[in-house]
C-alpha cells in the first residue's frame, strides 16, 4: 500500500514505522525492552493495576459511558443460562452458569486505541481538511459507521485495538508520583512541574519506558464507593496541561512508548484555549493518538503500587498490559499487571 497522506501533521511520526504501521510507538516495545523490563523484578510481587471495572459508578465523568451490565446467556427456548441444571438428563450432576456483558470499553481502565481520536487535517494537500487518524488512515475505507450499517455496528478496520493486543504490551514502565508532590487538589500540571518531580525524584525515563502518572485520582473515585461526586472530581488531583508545548515537545522527545494515569483523561479537559482558531480540545490525544501513536491509558488504579514503590525507593517496575483482543475496537479495558 502506497502511503496514504501527502503532507503529514507539523510534529508527526506518520511514515517513521511504516507507511501501513497501526502500532506507532509500541513499536519500541522491542525484545530488549521487554528484557529491560524483566531485569527490574526483584522481588516477584505483582500488582493489578486495574479498578474494578464497575466503577468510576453512575455516568457523572462521561454521560455517554454506562456501567457494565452482567446477564446469562440464553438456550434457544428462552430459559437463562444460570445456576441452570441439566435437568433433561438425569444422569448428569451439572449446574451451569454462563454470562454476557453490555460494557462500555472506555468506562473505567482502560487503553485508548489510535482510532479513539482523529482530526480534521489536510493530508492529501488539496486544500481542504478530511478526517484522518494516525498514519492518514481514513474513516472511508477503513472505519464503519453505526448509522450507515445494517445492523448499528461500528467498527475501526485499521488501528482498532486488536493490534494492540496481538503485540502483548510487555516493558520497563516508570512511576511519576505526582499526588506526593502535589496532593489531592486539581493542579494542571505543565513541563515545569513534570521535570521538578523527575529530577527531585531522581527517575530515568528512558526510551521505549511506558510512563505511569500517579495522580491519586483513582484512589479518589474508589473512595466515593460507586457514588461519584462529580463537582469533588472536577477539583481533584494532577491532570496534565496540554497547552503546554514544553509540555507535549517531552513526551514526544522522551521517546516513551505508553502514556497511562490514574485520572480521567489524562489531560485537562477542556483545556483553557488562548490563541486564535480552530484547536483541539484534548491537546495531548492530538499529540499522542493522532500525531505519534502514542496510546493513552485512563483510570488506571496506581495507588497501592506507587506506595510500594515510594517505600521501597524504586520508580522502575515491569509492566504486562495487553488489551482485550477486540477487533475493530477504539478501545479497552484491562487488568495491567505490574511485577516488582
Ligand atoms: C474522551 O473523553 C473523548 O476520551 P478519553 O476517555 O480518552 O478521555
């Protein structure tokens, strides 16, 4: 396949991993890496990374994203699939439960795939903005829309999570401990506040590392048991400052693999915008999902690992993160596992 735009986004990678690449900068998840990663167990413990997948609770953080809903599956005569004997046949001993989920993949942790957010850019240079997504994939022919199918599916055919998942999501990650350093009050945190803690905190962040903010966000919204409050969690916790160029010129020059935290969006949302024109709302998932196929996880639970780790004097952890193999997908909740 010939490459797909003719002019890329100002500070792309579009092309860099190849013209049909889906990965972007996974693609630094190489055996070394993921040997890097290995050589930072010590111990053998592992920590889930991953809130119980019914929370935040309620729809207060996004009125789009529901709570999962677990029912049985059920026989072709209707009966539900659950505590469910096989009573036709009294020879058998068996009870069986089989279930289904209605789930929002976004709605608690989650890995955002690089079809979660595109832009309007002018990648075939005729002048005019189109729809484009990473590397100048395209919503015809490479996106179903629910309204246009027979049957409401929708469906991301290039950069849907399944390409994530087949790479296994292995590697050296790092913890920045931005809730030490600035507590459980909102705070947009810039390139300023993100090198004071770096460098106060003596982390190596190196190329290929998967970057973890420990924000205490999650901590928060697992205090509030299911009841989110949503006017608290407008004001709580670190979120970073996408208008922030020094801000978005360091996570693209420290080359890491993965952008993941504890919050909401990772970023501020919406940010407060002071130029003029058309912008986006989410600066960071232009840079990331869009610009450099960097894939961002949300409402990761890095609380009892960022304790352990402050206690212990390490910031370096190997990371196991894999996303459900969904196809099509835009993106998915999972169960990061971190070992130490
Ligand atoms: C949006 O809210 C658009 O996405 P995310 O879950 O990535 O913050």
């Amino acid at each position: 396949m010939a490459r797909r735009w003719k002019q890329r986004p100002e500070g792309s990678n579009w092309g860099d991993f190849g013209d049909d690449d889906q990965l972007g900068r996974l693609n630094l998840l190489t055996p070394q890496k993921v040997l890097e990663g290995v050589a930072e167990v010590r111990q053998g413990l592992s920590f889930s990374l991953s809130l119980p997948l019914d929370f935040p609770g309620g729809n207060v953080l996004n009125p789009a994203r529901h709570p999962p809903r677990l029912t049985a599956t059920r026989r072709p005569d209707d009966k539900a699939v659950f505590l469910h004997s096989f009573a036709h046949d009294h020879n058998t001993t068996d009870v069986a439960c089989d279930d289904m989920v209605t789930l929002c993949l976004q709605y608690s942790t989650q890995w955002d795939a690089l079809s979660h957010i595109g832009s309007h850019f002018d990648a075939d240079q005729d002048g005019q903005a189109e729809i484009v997504f990473y590397n100048g994939f395209r919503p015809d022919p490479d996106f179903s829309h629910p309204d246009q199918a027979p049957d409401g599916a929708s469906r991301a055919h290039r950069l849907g999570i399944e390409h994530m998942a087949a790479k296994g999501v292995q590697g050296r990650a790092v913890m920045v401990d931005l809730r030490r350093h600035y507590g459980d009050a909102r705070r947009r945190v810039g390139y300023d506040d993100l090198m004071q803690v770096i460098e106060h905190d003596g982390i190596e962040v190196r190329r290929g590392d998967m970057l973890c903010l420990h924000t205490g966000f999650a901590d928060v919204v697992l205090s509030m048991q299911g009841r989110p409050d949503a006017g608290r969690l407008a004001q709580a916790c670190a979120v970073l400052d996408g208008s922030d160029a020094r801000l978005r010129g360091w996570v693209d020059e420290s080359g890491i693999a993965a952008l993941i935290a504890d919050n909401y969006a990772v970023e501020d949302r919406p940010y407060d915008f002071h130029g003029d024109g058309c912008h986006a709302l989410l600066p960071l998932h232009e840079l990331c999902l869009f610009k450099l196929g960097i894939h961002l996880g949300e409402l990761w639970h890095l609380t009892p690992l960022a304790e352990w780790l402050r206690q212990h004097g390490r910031h370096a952890f190997f990371l196991t993160a894999p996303p459900l193999r969904l196809p099509g997908a835009v993106g998915s909740p999972l169960n990061p596992v971190a070992t130490v």
